[in-house]
C-alpha cells in the first residue's frame, strides 16, 4: 500500500471503528475490509479505541428477544445438538451398525454448488456456495452493492414452474451462513438460477418479491 | 437464566464461541445467557429507545452466531469482539435512519456507569495516560462518539460546537492518540 493510501485508509479506519463516517462512506469503507491489510488496520484500531468502553449495570433484555433469535435462525431445527461424552458414545455405537454412512459426513458439509451474483464478469457483487445436500449455504460479499435508506436486498430460489423461495437477506460485509429450511432445500433442488430483489428493510413482507429484481443469476454445480 | 453478577472469564466465552462455531445452540444459548445482559446495557446507551434496541439486539445474536467461526480466540477477546459487534449493528442503524437523540423520558432508561468493573474490557497499555494528554474538547467528542454513537452533527450541536473544530478535533485527536500508544509501547 502506498504510503499516501495509507494514510487514508489509517483515518478512515478509525473513524469507521470510532462510528463517525456517514452511512455510505461507511458501506463504501466496508468494501475496503475485504483486503487483510485494511482489516489489520481496523483491528488495530479496534484495540485502541476498547479503552474508550465503558462499564455499564448490565440489563437484563426481556425473553421474547431470545425467542426471536430463535425464530431468526430457525436453532430448533438445527438437528446438530450437543451430546454429553458418554451419549457420544452410545450414540455413535448405535449409528455405527444402524447407519454407516452418518459416521463418513464431515462435520462442514462440501461445497455442492456455486453461484455468482454478479453485473457483468468483472463486477461480482455476492458469491453464494451451497454446502452438502443443500442444507446450508454461505453468502460472501465480493461487491458491495449500493443499498438504499430503509431497504434490505433479498436472495430466491427460482424453482421451475413455481413461486420464488426467500432464501433469507443478504449480507453487505464479510459473510453469512445461512442454514436451510426443508422447504428451502425443495426450492433450491429444483431451481437452476437464483436471484437477488430490492426489498423493504427486513425483508419482503409478502413472502414473494415485491421490489425490482437487480440481478439474476446461474446456480452450478461445484 | 444462569447470569452471575460478574462475567465468567473470558476464555470460557471463547469457548462457547468455539462451540456455536460446531453449531452448538446449548451454546449459544448459554452465551447469550451470560452476556445478552452486557450487550442490551451497550445498546440501550447508544439507541436509547428500548424497542429499538431489543430488535437490534436480535440482529446482534443472529450474527455472532453466523459468524462465530470468525472468531480467533488466539488474536482477541470474546466480549471486545462481541461488543464490537453489538458497536457496529447500532452504529449502522442510527446512520442509515439518520436516528437522533429523542425526548428526555426515554433517555431516563439509559444504564449507568458503574465503578465496578464488571465488564472487564482490557484497555491498551498507557491508554488513561495517553487519554488524559487530550484536551477536554477533544476527549468529550470520541467519548460521545464511541459510547453513544453520536454522529458529527450531533456532537456540534450537542456541545455547541462548530462543526469544523468537532471533525478537526475528534481527526488530530486520534491521531494523538495512536502516536501516543505506540510510543508509551516502545519505552514499556
């Protein structure tokens, strides 16, 4: 990094760590963190500035946030759940003989496609990667794509001959798992593009798309 | 809830964080259980509307999970990493809504500072020091940044101050303030 880059990107840095850049600046700078260099800077900055932290009385927030929480990210249907060593045990015994094939699946399922959201070749705004039998995928942003105040982007599954599938928001910095539903993973074996709408903030509220469609694009296999 | 009135030490958040990476919502459950309290405190004193920070807090959650495996237990500490988090979803809110301070009856929910410390944030070495060498001006305006989110703006009109002299302080302030930590780091 030159010299004179660096510099800005120092001052940027921190005033992106200290909350101070307005909300584009601050997207455009976003863009910027994909580079290990700049993210260093930021961390450096992030040390610095946790002196400023203050001590506060913790509050307590109420339950319905954790029940939201839940309902975000779907946790009662994720099957992974955590086993004491002995049930472990018992339980692999058990699989062992009954099903084989549970001992041979790796603990991150494979990347089993790919897609790229992109304007044209040399401008991917997000690169999404379907992982095992499409029961996750991961969203990384290459691009950020500009968003407006108020508005939220939102990713479909395209299934032929069918309506499109909200596959949840997407993300404009770093990147996002997203663990499927059953009825995202039906939708998204049967759909061979994917695409991306301009959404009211926090997502459709129809469970269709009701903005304008900003990129469509090929799902193929990894 | 199992929440104790002091934290449990840091690396057994790391760890926590460690297991939701795995997917581990016992985990995270107990995670949040332990530091939701922190976080909703960290919130309310900068979106000062209890509804907004409550949906906000949602956001923070959703993300620590999807991002656990992000975290490098080796390179930082689970709460800083955490709070940065909770810093960064409020901050993006009140820029994007371009939020205000609103009416005082509202403000009245704002957690106190405590001299206890409970949260246990580690401060960089020779930070009070170097902290101390701002002016008053200066340091107000990074105080009112970083722990209430305050934009530019807001800062001038809250200090009544022009907001030329807010930018150039709260730039040359940073500035000092690194150049100060890194030499108080050289002669340690």
């Amino acid at each position: 990094m030159k010299s004179a880059n660096r510099e800005l990107v120092d001052r940027l840095a921190a005033e992106y760590v200290l909350g101070t850049l307005r909300y584009r600046a601050r997207r455009r700078f976003e863009r910027w963190l994909l580079s290990p260099q700049v993210g260093a800077i930021v961390k450096a900055w992030e040390e610095r500035l946790a002196g400023l932290e203050p001590n506060l009385t913790p509050v307590d927030p109420p339950a319905e946030v954790w029940r939201g929480i839940e309902n975000k990210l779907e946790l009662r249907k994720i099957r992974r759940r955590p086993v004491t060593r002995w049930m472990a045990i018992a339980a692999s015994l058990l699989f062992f003989v009954a099903v084989g094939v549970f001992f041979t699946r790796p603990v991150a399922p494979p990347i089993t496609g790919t897609s790229l959201l992109a304007a044209d070749a040399q401008t991917i705004y997000w690169r999404v990667e379907v992982l095992g039998d499409r029961e996750e995928l991961t969203v990384h942003v290459q691009n950020v794509y500009d968003l407006p105040q108020g508005k939220a982007h939102e990713l479909w599954a395209l299934p032929e001959g069918g309506a499109p599938v909200s596959l949840g928001l997407m993300p404009h910095m770093g990147d996002r798992r997203v663990v499927l539903t059953a009825a995202q993973r039906t939708a998204l074996a049967n759909s061979k593009q994917i695409a991306v709408s301009l959404e009211p903030e926090g997502g459709s509220p129809t469970g269709a798309p009701t903005g304008p469609v900003l990129l469509v694009a090929p799902l193929a296999k990894a | 809830m199992d929440r104790t009135d002091t934290l449990p030490p840091d690396i057994e958040l790391a760890r926590l964080l460690q297991r939701c990476a795995a997917s581990d919502t016992a985990a995270f459950r107990s995670l949040y259980d332990k530091t939701s309290p922190i976080l909703f405190a960290r919130l309310l004193r900068m979106l000062r509307r209890r509804s907004v920070a409550e949906e906000v807090l949602q956001d923070v959650f959703v993300r620590i999970w999807q991002r656990a495996s992000q975290f490098e237990a080796h390179r930082g500490h689970a709460l800083a990493w955490m709070v940065t988090i909770a810093r960064y979803c409020a901050i993006d809110l009140m820029r994007r809504e371009r939020m205000t301070l609103v009416s005082d009856d509202a403000i009245a929910e704002i957690p106190d500072e405590t001299a206890q410390d409970a949260t246990g944030f580690e401060k960089p070495d020779n930070f009070d020091h170097c902290i101390g060498k701002l002016n008053d001006n200066t340091r107000k305006c990074l105080t009112l940044a970083f722990v209430e989110g305050r934009s530019h703006d807001e800062i001038a009109r809250l200090t009544t101050n022009p907001l030329g002299s807010v930018k150039s302080w709260i730039r040359r302030g940073l500035l000092s303030l690194k150049e100060c930590l890194s030499t108080a780091r050289q002669t340690t």
